[in-house]
C-alpha cells in the first residue's frame, strides 16, 4: 500500500497497514480464515519479526500497548521517550 503510515514502539514494535498480497495470506489465516488477498491488515511486527496480521485496532492492542506507539518521527521532535 504505497503512500500508507506506520507506527513504531518499544523494543523494536512496528504496525503498518498493509494490503495483503498472496504470500501475507497464508499468515493472516492463521488467524482469521476468510483473509484473502487485497484485504487490508495491520502487520505487526518486532525487530521485524511477525508478530501477527490484525484485522483492526483492538487485536493490534492484544499483541502491543496502543499508547506506546507513536510516528516514526515522533520521539525525535518530542526528545525521546519519557521515562
């Protein structure tokens, strides 16, 4: 999906909205056995190793803490995480 954000987190977290091609299927049905190609997923990945293909925000926060996670450019304008 050219053009589409994403976000990032802690310890390497990335969510990005993607359009799911034929080879993403096989993983999205593992959880959700209607996936097919052209549906649009969120992939949540960590150091980019996939966490999972979620259907929409609420499972995106089963597998990540949503207020945690900000643009890509976000802590450098913010300076860095709060701690």
């Amino acid at each position: 999906m050219a053009g589409s954000g994403f976000l990032v987190g802690p310890d390497g977290v990335r969510v990005e909205p993607v359009e799911l091609q034929p080879v993403d299927v096989a993983y999205a049905r593992r959880r959700h056995r209607d996936a097919k190609p052209g549906d649009v997923f969120f992939l949540v990945t960590r150091h980019g190793r996939l966490l999972g293909y979620c259907r929409d925000i609420e499972e995106v926060a089963e597998l990540v803490d949503l207020r945690l996670l900000h643009g890509p450019d976000d802590a450098a304008e913010s300076g860095g995480a709060a701690g």
